[in-house]
C-alpha cells in the first residue's frame, strides 16, 4: 500500500481476543510490516500463572522493557507498522489489575507505574488504537482452542477484571484515533467476509483516508 507517510496501528484486545492473527491479516491486507507480543519466548509467564504474587513484577518489566523497545522501533522505522498488543494495556489494564487483586505489592506497582510515565513521555502514540471487544465466552472459547499449557489455568475471574480494565481505560482514551471492533460474532480467520468487514471498518477509521 502506497503511503504519503508511515502508518503505526496497534492492536488492543483482552487475553484470547484474536490480535495476534487479526495483525497477521491486516499485514498482509494493507502489506504492513506486524509487530507481534513476546509469549512464546517469555522466561517469565509460565512462572507467573504458577504463582502470580512471586513473578508480577518481572513479567510486567519485562513487557514493558520489550513494548517500549518495539515502540520506538516502530516510530523510527520509516515503515507502516502494525502491532499486537500496545505498552499502554501493560500499566493500565494487567499491572493495576495485578495491585488491585493482590497480585503485586503496592511497592512495586508504585515503581512499574512511576518507570511507566517517564516511558511516555518519549513515546509518539499510534495513528490508530483498534480495541477488539469480546466477552468472557469467547476469549474462553479462543483460548482452548489454542491450546497453550501456561494459559490452562487462567481463572474466568481473572478476565472478567480484565475485561472491566479495559472498557475503563478505552473510556478514557484521548491520545489519538480510536476504533472499537465487537468481535464476538466475528470470525476473520475463517470468513473472509468478516475480514473484509473489518479492513473497511480501518480504512475508514484511519485520519489519512486518502491514502487508501
């Protein structure tokens, strides 16, 4: 796709919401280059499903460290991007809901939160923030079918939170352009109707239309 200038989209979504794939489609849709979250070479999450309290605050530097590394990546790049899952949903949706279920001590949310705001302040935000919107059934149902040993034993009630996160921090979202997919009767991997729905939703999502 021929630009006037680099497009940076990002894709936010709770556990099992489909970003992943939805950015390997919308790469190859609009011949972006995808930007995917760190999980199957992550030395830490296997650990925390096993004991959250212990190994909070390590996972969540180490997404941190790893999102703003590719954040920066991205705006220097000089390319269209696009990324699964933004550094904004580290603080704002799994970091708060770790403190606020107990799941990481006030002393070291205080520290990722205060480490987390110096981070923004030299980071450009994305042109545009896409929020996959599901129920609890569905990222249940996603996530058996993808089958991965260290997200078994991930509790309803722990998305259920999730989930309340992040309609909260979309709420209060103002930094740039903002779409809301709901995804529970969506299926783009399979239909590509349903993929053809979503591209349109974009292209007329994104502020430089005319590029398309």
């Amino acid at each position: 796709m021929a630009t006037t200038r680099p497009l940076f989209v990002a894709i936010a979504g709770n556990i099992g919401a489909g970003k992943s794939s939805l950015t390997r489609l919308l790469a190859e849709r609009f011949t972006w280059k995808p930007y995917y979250e760190s999980v199957e070479d992550n030395p830490y999450l296997a650990d925390f499903y096993g004991d959250m309290l212990r190994w909070s605050f390590h996972l969540q530097i180490y997404f941190l460290a790893n999102r703003f590394k590719s954040h920066k990546q991205i705006v220097e790049s000089g390319t269209s991007v696009i990324q699964d899952r933004s550094i904004y949903e580290d603080a704002e949706i799994f970091a708060r809901n770790l403190y606020e279920m107990g799941r990481m001590t006030e002393r070291d949310y205080t520290t990722y939160v205060s480490l987390f705001h110096v981070m923004m302040a030299y980071l450009k935000p994305p042109d545009l923030m896409i929020y996959l919107r599901s129920s609890v059934d569905t990222l249940e149902r996603q996530i058996g079918k993808r089958g991965r040993d260290f997200e078994k034993g991930i509790e309803r009630a722990y998305l259920e939170r999730l989930n309340g996160h992040y309609e909260d921090w979309i709420r209060r979202y103002t930094i740039g352009p903002l779409l809301i997919i709901p995804s529970d009767d969506l299926d783009f991997v399979n239909r590509p109707q349903d993929l053809d729905y979503v591209s349109a939703l974009v292209r007329r999502a994104l502020p430089q239309i005319e590029m398309f």
